[in-house]
C-alpha cells in the first residue's frame, strides 16, 4: 500500500515526503477530532470495579 501511494505522489524526493507528512498529519488530526471522541463512550476504560468499601483502613 505504501509503495503505492509513494508512486502516485507527485514531484521528487523531497515533494513527496513533504506531501506524504502532510497526509499522516491530516489523518492523525482527524482521528484525534472525530474517530476518538467517537469511540471513547464505547470504550470499557471508565468501567471501575474496584471500590474503597473493601479496602480497610491501617492506623499507625
């Protein structure tokens, strides 16, 4: 895939890895604006199951 997109490119070297940075720069951006805020309420991160009624308390 990557060869691929490195071919239909335009420009040399240094046109293209500038084009290439701009692209990994547009993609992170869109997943850190709309995919993660998405996914995050479908996410088990906030799924606490350790509570502090078990935990007993130690007194020096």
């Amino acid at each position: 895939m990557y060869p691929w997109i490195w071919r239909h490119l335009p420009g040399n070297a240094w046109v293209k890895s500038l084009i290439a940075l701009v692209l990994v720069l547009a993609v992170v951006y869109a997943l850190f604006q709309y995919v993660f805020p998405w996914a995050e309420p479908l996410l088990p991160f906030n799924d606490v199951t350790v509570d502090n009624n078990g935990m007993q308390a130690v007194t020096p």
